[in-house]
C-alpha cells in the first residue's frame, strides 16, 4: 500500500534537500507535488485541501524559518499531518464488559468480512489471550455459514451453527446466550453483505445491533476500491454507531487514499488492516508508523514485533549456536530461513518495513516475491539430505533429478546454488570480520539472511 504516494512524495521531499532554505517559490511547488501526490492516491478532495492548508501554515512559521534543513523540517511536517490525518495513534479494541464481548462486523458484499471474522477470532486468541466464539447472520449468501465454519476450525474459534431459515436477529439473540453458557469471552458477529447500501439492508443490520448491543461495531472496507469504500463507510457509518473500520486487501492497493480519507471522513479510527488471504495477515494500524513508511523511513517497531510474533525462536537459536561454533550453514539452514521470510510477508513485506527503502521493497519483490521463495523451497525439498548437508555433490545428473522433482529447470537449481554459495561466504566475513565485512560482500536482493 502507498507505493505510488511514496514515490511522488520522496522526489518532492528529495528535490527541497539540497535548498539552502525555503523560500515561497520552492514551496509553492512542493506543495502544488504533495497535492497532486494525494490527489493520484484517490484522496478525498475535502481531505487533500484541509491537509495541504495545514501543512501550508505550518511550513510558513518559525519552525522551518529558523532550521538549518528546512527540507527535514518539511518532511517532519508532513509526516506530523499525516500521522494526524489517520489518528494520531492505534485505537484497540475496547473488550471491557461483562463477557462475552461482542463484535459486530458489517460491510458490502466481497469486501472480506467472513476472512476479516476468522483473522480477529485468531488475532484475539493469539495475541489477547481470549476464548472466541463466531457466528453467521448472513443467511442470502450461498455457503456463508459454511465458509465461517471453515475458517472457524482453521483458526480454533468455536462455530456457532445457523441455518438460512432463520431471521438474522433470531440467529444473534441464540448466539448470545450460548457464547454465555460455554464462557466464551468473546462473540463475532459475521453479517450479510450487499452489493451497495439499501434500505432493507440498514434497517436489518440495525435491527441485530439492537438486540445484541456489542461493544465494538466495525465496518469492513475494501481498501482497493478506493473512494468507494471511504463512501459505503460514511453510510454505515449514518445508520449504525461504528466504533471503528478494518480495511482490508490493502496488499492489492498502490494507492492508499482510503486510509488516509476514512478517518477524516468518518471521524472512525482504522482500527486493523489486513493484508493477503492467510489467516495472520491481519495486524493493528498505526498512523505514526504507516506516515513513517509513505516517507520512506520504515517501521521498525513494526518489523521487530512482526519478528517476534512470526519468528521460530528456537530454530533461531539453533542457527546462532552453529554460527558461533563456527560450523557451515547447510542448504537445510537456508530453508528454514526463507520459510520464515515466507511467514513475515516476503522480502518485500520485510524491506517496506526497513527505513531508507522506500519504492526498493516493490523492486525486490520483482526479484523475490513469494513465487521465487516458494520455487527455491521445493528445489531444496527435492535434495536428498546428504545432498542438503553437502551441495558439492550436487552435478549434472542430480541436478536433472532435483529440477524433475521440484518441477522447476537446471538453470534454477543452479542459481539456487549460487545464492547458496554467496551466503556461506557472507557467514564466513561475518564470524572473521563482523557485520560491516559481511554487508560489503552482500549482493542487491540477497535473500534468506538469518532473522
């Protein structure tokens, strides 16, 4: 998400750098590019004006008069206002009450609401250490309920059955009461979904939030429809008490400009965002962080917490223990690395959240994306395990076998090789000469560095 707006801001930011001072004509131009960089992000007009006004006045005053960078005083600026614009900070879940809690999701049809449900019930479970419970009230859409009940399994949620002949408000009213009686602390509420807001839809939904009261309503927002979903969000957000929205999808979005209107739109925190299909691919937002990434500064709160989430610390330790005994990494070692690449997003996933990369991220991803990661896993898987311990041995005709077996060709077995080779060198610099040796001799897109 954003990379678009990171670009265009970057070369805004970029071109100020080398002033000696800003002056009303270089600053009239940065903020003609910065209003036309939000405006290519499909940001709400009302939001870029107010946005640009600020910025504006701010730039104008003492603060950047009297610093010695006043690009790096603009850039502070900008990232204040953004980070102003999205919320100022992460607003969590509010799950104070007499248990079960309960979470009203809502949105449109295809937006993600019944994933959105399985992500939370796991996030809720993992990382707030609740017993969640779900259920279906969507009883127009052919398989929701079993789709819930699915993802209800994947994630260890307990599925509460409904049936497509009941009334939606009949089906929460059950619910309710047998969340309570197995001592759930939390209920989801998975709702019907509709191709655009109507009447009928409204006033069903508002109905279930009466008979339910919950603590927390959420929309659930397709952030690649840009406008649209900032639109369908006010509307909700017309007929129900929203306590916040999940944007979701938001790996297929270059733009961003639903993030940054919804807030100013609705006056609704964003409260999650989801990223992919996988069931872990929902994380809690931060403004201060997402303006940090859209400057190109990265995130390494986020990276750090990803890390500790999604890492396997024990696989972790045993890799340091044979690099400090000095012993070589073994093509085994170097799947387990890339397997945990995998887990954090991809190379990309992790380069967006470093600083300094910026629009790098979306070129490493061309040069290791999921795809490639997921090709040099089944070559290594196609080794016999003394070939993994010994690469040498690995010539012509085990390397036919291997492609064969991974359904992949000789040129990638051999490239997969090399990349090997590169690393075991790099270990090697790293234990002689510490980590500078080693990032000198690093080539530009190496992956499968040890976490």
């Amino acid at each position: 998400m954003f990379e678009n707006l990171t670009d265009r801001l970057q070369g805004t930011i970029k071109s100020l750098r080398g002033q000696g001072r800003l002056t009303d004509d270089n600053m009239k131009d940065s903020l003609r590019e910065v209003r036309m960089a939000l405006l290519e992000a499909d940001v709400a007009l009302p939001v870029v004006k107010d946005f640009v006004a600020h910025v504006r006045e701010r730039a104008s005053g003492q603060e950047v008069q009297k610093s010695l960078t006043p690009g790096q005083a603009l850039i502070r600026i900008v990232s204040d206002e953004l980070t102003t614009l999205m919320g100022q900070a992460n607003e969590g879940l509010n799950l104070a009450t007499r248990p079960p809690a309960v979470i009203l999701v809502a949105g449109l049809q295809g937006a993600g609401k019944t994933t959105t449900v399985g992500k939370l019930a796991r996030l809720l479970a993992e990382q707030y250490g609740k017993s969640v419970s779900v259920v279906s009230a969507d009883i127009y859409r052919p398989a929701a309920i079993a789709q819930l009940q699915k993802v209800a399994g994947d994630v260890g949620a307990e599925f509460i059955a409904s049936t497509i002949e009941q009334k939606p408000v009949d089906i929460v009213i059950a619910a309710l009461e047998q969340s309570r009686k197995s001592g759930r602390d939390v209920l989801i509420v998975d709702t019907a979904g509709r191709l655009h807001v109507d009447d009928d839809m409204m006033a069903e939904i508002r109905q279930v939030h009466a008979a339910l009261d919950p603590v927390e309503t959420l929309y659930v927002a397709d952030s690649t429809t840009g406008q649209d979903a900032v639109n369908s969000a006010k509307a909700f957000d017309d007929a129900l008490p929203l306590t916040g929205v999940i944007l979701t999808k938001t790996d297929g979005d270059a733009r961003g400009g639903a993030a940054l209107s919804i807030r100013h739109i609705t006056g609704k925190p964003i409260k999650f965002v989801g990223s992919g299909e996988k069931l872990d691919a929902l994380e809690a937002f931060h403004p201060d962080r997402v303006a940090s990434r859209i400057l190109g500064m990265g995130d390494v709160l986020g990276l750090i917490e990803e890390i500790q989430q999604k890492t396997d610390v024990q696989e972790a330790e045993k890799l340091a223990r044979k690099l400090g005994k000095g012993d070589d990494v073994t093509l085994e070692d170097f799947r387990d690395q890339l397997a945990q690449m995998q887990n954090m997003g991809g190379m990309a996933g992790l380069m967006d959240k470093m600083p300094g990369m910026g629009a790098g991220a979306s070129a490493m991803n061309s040069q290791m994306g999921d795809r490639q990661v997921r090709q040099m896993i089944a070559v290594i898987n196609s080794m016999t395990p003394g070939e993994r311990q010994y690469p040498a041995v690995i010539k012509g005709s085990r390397k036919r076998r291997i492609a064969a077996g991974s359904g992949t060709h000789v040129q990638d077995v051999n490239r997969l090789l090399k990349q090997f080779m590169q690393m075991q060198k790099m270990m090697k610099k790293m234990k002689k000469g510490g980590m500078k040796k080693m990032l000198r001799g690093m080539p530009k897109g190496f992956p499968g560095m040890p976490m």
